[in-house]
C-alpha cells in the first residue's frame, strides 16, 4: 500500500493480513468473507482487489478493510491469478 504496508493472502486462512514496513500486525480483512483468496491487487488509490478463488469472485476492499464491492460471481471459475 502506499504508506509502505504489506498485505499477505492466506489461503487456507481465509482471510488477509496486514503488516506494517517492519513486519508488526496492523488487521485482519475479510476474515470469514473469503474462500481461499489467492492473488492480491493494490490499485493507485489503495484499494484491495483480491482473486477468490472458492467463490469464484473478485472481491475489492479499501485499505481500511471495509469491503467495498465484488465481481465476476457466475462468470469466474476459481480466479488465482
């Protein structure tokens, strides 16, 4: 993000996390929300796109991890990247 965080995916978690540039804990995002999120995308304007691969969608939130929309349901078959 542009504040210099790191944001890690967790498969099997279902949920991110979010670092800070020298590896302490800032949040959770998506925490039950997810199915197996695979791909991160940070946009220019720091929201969080995220390729969910059990749900077959795109799930966009902003760097606060409120969630913000989703795409691709019913077009999408496992996104991962």
């Amino acid at each position: 993000l542009s504040f210099g965080e790191i944001v890690v995916s967790e498969f099997s978690g279902n949920r991110l996390s979010v670092f800070d540039q020298n590896g302490n804990f800032i949040q959770h995002i998506g925490q039950d929300q997810f199915n197996r999120p695979c791909l991160i995308y940070v946009d220019n304007c720091d929201r969080i796109l995220v390729a969910d691969h059990d749900n077959n969608l795109i799930q966009i939130f902003s760097k606060d991890g409120n969630f913000i929309s989703k795409f691709g349901q019913g077009i999408l078959y496992h996104p991962y990247g």
